[in-house]
C-alpha cells in the first residue's frame, strides 16, 4: 500500500522505523489515505465528523505513517497523571475548557512564534452525533493566515481523506460551509449500521 510523501517544508516528527511500524499497522486494519497535505510550514488541520474514540488512534498512526509532526488541543483532564506525558509527546496541548477565552488568541501567537506548526482540532469538539461546529479553528486560521485542510475518517471504506486546502479570506459562512460540505461526505462510525442500507 502506498503513503502520501509529504513536502519539505512541512514540520516533520519520526524515523524509519516509527514511519514504518504506523504504516504497518495501518494496512493491518485495512486503513488507507487518500490526498496529501499542501507543502507549507504552518496550516490548521480539521477532523470532522469526529464520532469515535477510535479517531485518535487513527490519527495517531496516520501521522507517524506521514512522518508529520502535529499539535493538538485536549481537555486538560487528558493531562494529568498518568497520561500527561504521553499525551505530550504525542504532541498534545492542554485546554481549560471552563475558561476557554482568549485559546484563539494565544495560538495565533503561537503560530507567530513558531517557523513550522501543524494544528489539528475537531471542530465538533465532541463525539456526540449531530454536534454543531465550534468556529474557533476558523478564527485561528483567519488570525495566523494559513490554510485549512478538512480531514475525514470514513469508516465504511476505511479510508483517511485528506481535502483541498482552504485559505480564510474572512466569509466565514460560506468557507466553513464548503469545508463542512467536504466532510460530510464520509461515513462515521456511528453510521456503519446504514451503510449497506444506503449504498454510496
């Protein structure tokens, strides 16, 4: 099975063996990516539907396949003992969730400061099916000025999408209406059980 090779200028984590132990372990489940992200330094990484707790692990695996180097935000809860560490490592970032003001304005500095970094979020926030969008992935990349990727998990084809960038020019409707119009075309893992009802 074929990877995406990512450009040089992307921020990039891993090894040999780490790349290859992730791509593995991959195609073992039967998991494949489809796309590939723009070659630049800086860009906000959306993941949508997010449904399933298995979405982390694939993201996981998907990044040291890729050998991309990601920040995420967690809920704090996530940080404490005795996960903190690891999800550190794996690139994690820890967010209040009671004092959620001023996040959009401190990773926009964050962006500023750092030459490479690649964000992701999941714009529903939670597993619950049918959550809304929180717009705060919007506003940062509007602040930072840099591209959106969406970014599906089709669970009945077992296929990572990657989409077509999207630079925010400020029509925040119609912008996160195309990258929603993207992202609802896969099959969450709350839908398997339709998927053979609803042939695609």
């Amino acid at each position: 099975m074929r990877f995406p090779v990512l450009g040089g200028n992307l921020p990039k984590r891993g090894n040999g063996f780490s790349t290859r132990l992730a791509q593995a372990s991959l195609s073992l489940f039967g998991w494949r990516i489809e796309g590939n992200f723009p070659d630049v330094p800086k860009l906000v990484i959306i993941l949508a539907p997010h449904t399933s707790g298995w979405d982390f692990f694939i993201g996981v695996a998907a990044k040291f396949a890729l050998r991309i180097r990601v920040k995420f935000l967690g809920k704090d809860m996530l940080f404490r003992w005795p996960t903190n560490r690891l999800m550190r490592w794996l690139g994690g970032i820890p967010v209040d969730r009671s004092t959620p003001h001023g996040v959009v304005g401190q990773v926009v500095e964050d962006f500023a400061r750092c030459e490479q970094l690649a964000l992701a979020l999941a714009p529903q926030g939670t597993r619950r099916k049918g959550a809304p969008w929180r717009e705060g992935f919007y506003h940062i990349a509007l602040g930072a000025g840099v591209p959106i990727v969406p970014v599906t998990l089709d669970y009945a084809r077992r296929v990572l999408g990657i989409g077509i960038p999207l630079r925010p020019t400020g029509d925040r409707e119609n912008e996160i209406a195309r990258l929603k119009n993207f992202c609802t075309g896969a099959y969450p893992a709350q839908n398997l059980e339709s998927v053979s009802e609803s042939p695609r």
